[in-house]
C-alpha cells in the first residue's frame, strides 16, 4: 500500500511538471508587445493617487511640458509655452492633431478642464489654487494668468498628466478615483488593463495616435515586489528592460550578471538625484559652519562611492547640485582630509580636554549627536558614522522606517540624518534642491533647516524670474551659497543604469522620469 | 456559571481587550496616515494638511476615534483606506481570496505530511531511512524562509522554467493559476510539514516509551496498529495547538512567500499597512486575524477536550 501510495505521488508530480511546461509554454507569445519590469508596485489602480501609476499613466495620459535629455523644458502636449515679460501670464498652445483612443479629439478644454480640476481636487497640487488667478482658452492656446511671477510653470506641468474632461468631471475625489479597466488616453498608448493579481498594467496602441508611430502594439509593465527575481526575468527574457522612478538605477551590485549573459546594454545617465548627508541646522553644533566644514572633510567620498555604488558615479562638489541638471557649476570637489577636519574643529573651539576620544562643544560637554538614520541606507550610515567617530564626535544611531523618519526630522528631532532626493524633488520649489532646505515647506522628503533670509531671497527671486541668463546667474548662486554654507552635503553623484534586452534598440532617457517618457517609447525597437 | 459559559466569557472579553489593542497599537507608532500619503515628493500646505486630518477622522480626540472604531466594528464597517483608495473590507475580501488558496493547501498538506511522517520517524527512530528523513526536515526547518523560496525559485523557476517568477495568475484561467499558485504552496508546504513533523516524532518517540504502548506490545500488537490505534491520538495533541495557530493566522499571510513571488496577499497588505501608518487597513486586517485566532483556540480546546477528557475539567 505505501509502494503505491509513493508511485501515485509521484505520477501527480510528474502531471504538475508536465503542466508546468505546458501552460509555460503556452504563455509564450511574444507578439510586439515590449515588456518593462519594475520594482515600483502599484497598489492601487488611481493614476492620481498612486505615485507609481501616476508615472506609468504618462504614457496613456502625457503631460502638457515635457524635459528633454538635455533638461530643458519643451512642449508634449503643448506646441509651444509662451510666457509675459512680468512672468505672470503663461501662454500654451495646444497641438491640434491629439486624439482619445475612442476617437474624440483632445481639445484645449481637456488642459483647462485638468487644471482647474487638479487646483481644486488633488491635495498634490494645492500650490495651484493659490497661484493661478484664471485659466482660460484663446485661439487654441490655454492662458494661465497667475497672482505672481512664477518662472517654473512649465516644469511642474511636466509632472500632471492630462485628464480627460468626460471622465473626470463626474469624479468628485480624483485621488480616491480607481479603475482598473480601460481607460480613455491619448498618448501613443491608452491602458487597456491594470491587473493587481497579475502584478502587470497593460497598454494598447492609441489606433488614432497620429504622431511618429510607436513600433509596438502594445507595452507591459511588470511590477515585481523583489529586486532578485526581477534580475532573474530580464535574464530569463520576461522583461525586456528595467525602470524604477526615485533611485533609478538597477541595483550596482547585480550589472556584472547581466553584463555576463551578453544579451544586455545599459543606459547609462548621472543621476540628478542623490544621497546626502542633512544637517539640522537649528541644533548646536549643526550650526556653526566650521563644524559642518569639518564634517564635509572627515567623509571618505571615494570610499562611499566605491562601498555603496560600486564606482558608478563620481565624487560630488560642495555644489551640491549635480552636473545633470542644468546650468551647473563647477564648485570645489569634496575632498576627504582628516588632518585638515580635525584643524579646522581645534581652530573653532572644539576640543578633547579630558582625553577621552570625544571633542567637547563650546558648553563643555561631549559632543554625542542624533544620527536618525533611515533603514533604505545601512551601509552609508554605518559608513559615515565611522568617519565621525574618527573625527572625535560620537553618534546615536537610530534606526527608522520611513513615515518614523519623515515625523522625526519634521519635528526636528534629529543631529544628522543620511536621506536621499529624487529628480523631481531636485526640480522642486526653485530648483537646484532647494525644495529640500528652505524652511517655509515642510513635510515629505524635506528637511526645511535654512531660514536664512538671503537663501530664501535667493529661491523667491528664481521663482520670479523668466529670463534664462537670469536663472543660469541665479543658479550659480544657488551653487555657490551651497558650497560656502554646506546646508546637506552630497555624499556621491551616482549613475543611473538601466538594462534593456540588446534585442531592443534606440532608448532614450530625460533626467526627470528616465526610460518612461513618450519619446522613448516611440523610439525604441526591435532589432534582433 | 458552568465550565462552558466561563469559556465563552474568557473568549468575549479576550475578544474585547485584542479588538482594543488593535485600536491602540497603530496608533502608538510615530507618524499617521497622512505622513508619507502622497510620497516624498509632495509637501502639502498646512490648509490642505488640515482639510486631509478631519477627512480622515485624525483631528478627533482618541477617545471619539475609539468610538467610532467600535461603532464601526458592530455596524461591520471596516473604514476606508486612503492608500488603497477602497473601503477596507473589498480590499481584504479580494486578498484573502488569494491568501486563503495559498495557505490553506500548505497547511493542511502540511499538516498530513508531517504528523504522519513525524509519527513514523518517532516510531522507528533508529533506521537509517528515518534518520536521512529527519535530517532533511531539520535543514529545512533551519532553513531561512526567504533563502529557500528564494533557491526553490531559482531552480524551478529560472533554470528549470517549470514554473512562472511571479504574481497570482497571468491569465486568470484555473490551470493558469494553479500554475502560479503550485511552487510556493509546495515551498510553503515544506516548511509547515517540517516543523510538524519534529513536533510529531519528539512527541511519538516520547510516547511510545510509557506503559500503555508496552501493554500493547504485551497483549501482540502490530507496530503499525500501537502507533496508529493508540499512541498517534496522544501525540498528537502539540500538534494541534500547532494547527490552531496555523489556522488561526491562515488570514495573516505568508510575507516572505509574498515578496520572493510578488504576490499581492494580505502579508504584503499588513506590511504595506504598517509602513504607511494605513489605520484602517491595519484594525480591519488585525480585527479578522483575531478573530480566526480566538475561534481556532475554541475548537482546539474543544478538540482537546475530546482526545484528552481530563482537560475538560479546567
């Protein structure tokens, strides 16, 4: 009886192997769909409340600007932007030949409709409604009239996706807004589906895209909760190409690997994002500039570069600001000098007088700071908290998640943290990251410690200004404020690299949402 | 009051005291729903901040948010999710759906698997069959969960592709996502009937040394029918507690399982939930694990009232 019991496990066995093969096999259509697989889970099927559908929906649903991959700011939706000489009235005309995939035209009425819609529904875009004073259409342009000199309209409407007015105008809340069937776009894909079981939002060919023909019918995007798995598709030819938002680039560690199939390119950009070590500048000794200086000569710079990003990147400049966003300048190049750190602390006061290790502070006392570290980055925390400690100051280490970090550091209950920016957060408030220092904005990613008057002058006047050599002298100022004050210092410029199937050619990469934009997806092709 | 109503009191006001905990908890973590709503990218105005907070309820005092919690609870209102973006009971309905058929197989196949191979190890401990059999279960027992679903993937999956990387389904048809469904049901299998089976054969080896198993032997038993006819009924009472708790947190998921097969399950959705701060979702997925927990320790008392009459006594 057991005999038997074993064979008839095993013939079951053998039947599920069988079956494996079998529906594997079936599933085995490739067709001229084009497959992305993602890190970036979508959780919900709402393209204006989940941050990673809403960057998929770009393609379904492009926004009226879009960046070029040299940075700057032209039409997608949009012809041409026009802006007044007082930088108050901005003018877009709409391209005439966009299409719904069922066939309607979009119209000048779609933009005001979704900007007007935006100002008064979506949390995300509140700015609106204290910015712009009317929106209204002349001639096939939308004219947005605004209470003040904004310069960088046409960057933030690179980030809001076009809604379509028939949908939208019956949805009271767009951010509580799902659907994960079809749904109206006219970019050169609309969604045909987004299946959360799956794991895959599916796109279709706009049949009434007039534009440069995609060269697909249709594109996949595979959401895998994994890193290591997703490694293990591109390999095994699931996916075609790797994208990520935020930390764009394809895990360092895992590009020999690919590299080895022999079946994989990369794109390879500078990251406008980055990690950096922030400073809470309200707190002694955070404050005093010799301090931060010293603290910028005690990091080993090559050594993070090398331990955490494998050599992709760069040495960062006290600039800050990194050589993919536009109008950089050269500053001084970090350098790690731990003689030099620890003279410029003797010479500011901050002494060991009682020999144990530890510099003392201007009160006296043994200077311990809170290192309110984020769990995304163990090995540059641990990194940089021994480089302080070789520089005489000791750290508490406290270990947090995300939302834990974001109340903490809102509350100011920090020293030093190591956080990181994103490229639109690069891009935020008055550009150049300074989103992330000037203390009127707080919440999210933001560490709001600098109320000097002069930087916020600084920020207010680029917000003003629409001349562009005004804003190249602005943002050399910007740089060089960085340079001499230190606010968040850089801890390595990084690459971004992303793998796609050398089958596939012509990718094209923007420093804003790297391979996802609609340029690259009319662009790219199969070549073997 | 008889034995049976002190029970159910235990229950009610465990039932209460876990359904307050559950209030009490997400709420002791630093930061709220709101914190990190719209990414890091996003700072909102302190209007739209305030507007967000009274939505959502999180301008009321404790005291009226517990209220509304348990008056929510008695009207089977679970909330709604501002994460998710849907009321919190069609979110954990469709993922206990999926939950529930990649538990439920692994545990009970797990449970067969190990009790009665466990009971066999237990019984002839010393042949060198058993001994092999053990050894595996114990280095699978000892294995990670993440690494060895992370192998069998590896393997299975990637080298041998008998089986997809990832997700529930990909078609939706039922061979598709009995496909899908079938290696990370077998590795979960395998960890569940591992440890049921050193449970088992400690248990049976121990056993099998008392009076009652020599009598037996005495009175010219076959092996089989000890084992079988008296000694498995006692052995296997570990391994019922075992199986309550199995049962009990069958809705709470397998995250390791979840994240290695990106699957959307309700391991992932607490998580999610905890990362996030998501309240709602958090009470109404804690809310359902206790009451499988509390409901799996009734019958498992019940059950072990029949095999073992002297525990219904207490």
């Amino acid at each position: 009886m057991r005999r038997d019991l074993y064979q008839m496990a095993s013939a079951l066995l053998l039947c599920f192997l069988i079956l494996g093969t079998a529906v594997q096999a079936a599933g085995d259509s490739s067709g001229t769909t084009l497959k992305i697989g993602t890190p970036s889970t979508v959780k919900s099927a709402s393209i204006l409340g989940d941050t990673n559908m809403g960057v998929f929906a770009h393609l379904s649903n492009p926004t009226l600007m879009k960046m070029t991959s040299d940075g700057k700011v032209v039409g997608l939706t949009a012809k041409s932007a026009e802006v007044s000489e007082d930088g108050k009235t901005w003018r877009f005309l709409i391209k005439d030949d966009l299409f719904w995939s069922d066939g309607e035209k979009l119209t000048p009425e779609d933009v005001k409709f979704t900007f007007d819609y935006l100002a008064k529904n979506d949390p995300a875009a509140d700015w609106m409604s204290t910015t712009i004073e009317s929106i209204s259409i002349d001639n096939g342009a939308v004219v947005f009239k605004l209470n003040k000199p904004y310069s960088r309209l046409s960057l933030e409407f690179a980030t809001y996706p076009i809604l379509d007015k028939r949908l939208w105008e019956n949805i009271e809340k767009p951010i509580e807004y799902t659907n994960e069937g079809e749904m109206p776009g006219f970019g050169p894909f609309y969604i045909a589906k987004t299946d959360l079981g799956a794991g895959v939002i599916y796109f279709k060919k706009n049949p009434y895209w007039k534009g440069t023909q995609p060269k697909f019918d249709s594109i996949e995007i595979h959401t895998y909760s994994n890193i290591d798995v997703l490694s293990l598709a591109l390999q095994k030819g699931d996916v075609d190409a790797y994208y990520k938002y935020g930390w764009m680039s394809y895990p360092y560690a895992s590009i020999q690997r690919l590299k080895d199939t022999g079946n994989f390119d990369f794109v390879e950009t500078d990251n406008t994002g980055m990690i950096f070590l922030g400073m809470n500048l309200k707190n002694e000794p955070m404050s005093d500039l010799s301090f931060r200086k010293a603290v910028s000569y005690a990091l080993n710079y090559s050594e993070m570069l090398k331990l955490d990003a494998l050599g992709y990147g760069q040495v960062p400049n006290a600039g800050f600001v990194p050589p993919s966003m536009a109008y950089f300048k050269e500053t001084p190049r970090l350098e790690y000098n731990l003689t030099k750190a620890k003279e410029i602390l003797a010479d500011a006061g901050y002494k060991d007088s009682n020999g144990d290790g530890i510099l003392e502070g201007k009160d006296g006392k043994d200077i311990k700071l809170n290192f309110l570290a984020r769990t995304d980055y163990p090995r540059v925390n641990e990194l940089v908290i021994g480089y302080l400690k070789d520089l005489g100051i000791e750290c508490d280490e406290k270990s947090v998640d995300s939302s834990t970090w974001i109340k903490q550091k809102d509350a100011y209950g920090y020293d030093l943290t190591i956080t990181r920016s994103t490229p639109w957060g690069m891009l935020m408030h008055a550009n150049w990251g300074t989103g992330y220092f000037d203390s009127r904005r707080t919440g999210a990613g933001v560490l709001h410690v600098l109320d000097d008057p002069a930087f916020q002058k600084l920020c207010d006047d680029i917000m003003a200004s629409t001349s562009d050599s005004q804003l190249e002298d602005y943002a050399a100022e910007v740089q060089d404020y960085y340079a001499e004050n230190l606010p968040g210092i850089a801890l390595y410029w990084n690459k971004v690299e992303t793998p796609y199937n050398k089958a596939f050619d012509g990718w094209y990469s923007d420093p804003l949402y790297g391979i996802f934009n609609v340029d690259n997806f009319l662009s790219v092709e199969k070549t073997g | 009051m008889s034995i049976a109503g002190k029970k159910i009191g235990r229950y009610l006001f465990a039932l209460f005291l876990i359904f307050s905990m559950n209030f009490i908890i997400p709420r002791a973590m630093p930061g709220d729903p709101l914190t990190n709503l719209l990414g890091e990218d996003v700072a909102l105005t302190d209007s739209t901040v305030e507007l967000l907070r009274s939505e959502m309820g999180l301008d009321k005092p404790w005291s009226e948010q517990y209220i509304d919690y348990w008056w929510g609870i008695l009207h089977l209102d679970l909330g709604y999710s501002y994460h998710l973006h849907s009321a919190v009971s069609t979110i954990l309905l469709s993922r206990i759906k999926w939950t529930l058929m990649l538990s439920l197989p692994s545990v009970v196949l797990g449970a067969l698997l190990g009790t009665f191979m466990g009971a066999l190890a237990g019984w002839k401990r010393r042949s060198a069959r058993r001994k092999m059999e053990a050894s595996s279960f114990l280095m699978i027992y000892c294995t990670p969960p993440f690494f060895l679903s992370l192998m069998c993937l590896y393997i299975f999956s990637f080298r041998l592709g008998l089986f997809p990387l990832k997700g529930f389904y990909s078609t939706g048809s039922p061979i598709d996502i009995i496909h899908h469904l079938l290696l990370p049901v077998l590795v979960m299998t395998l960890f569940s009937s591992s440890r049921n089976y050193m449970i088992m054969r400690g248990s049976v080896l121990q056993e099998k040394c008392n009076l009652y198993a020599a009598f037996a032997r005495a009175k010219g038993l076959y092996d089989e029918e000890i084992l079988f006819r008296h000694i498995f009924k006692n052995a296997l009472l570990p391994i019922i507690t075992m199986l309550a708790l199995d049962f009990g947190f069958i809705f709470s998921g397998a995250l390791f399982i979840e994240i290695v097969f990106s699957m959307d399950g309700m391991g992932n959705l607490i998580y999610d939930a905890l990362m996030s701060r998501d309240y709602p979702v958090l009470q109404g997925s804690f809310l359902i694990i206790t009451v499988m927990v509390v409901s799996a320790n009734l019958l498992a008392d019940i059950l072990y009232g029949h095999l073992d009459p002297r525990v219904s006594r207490y």
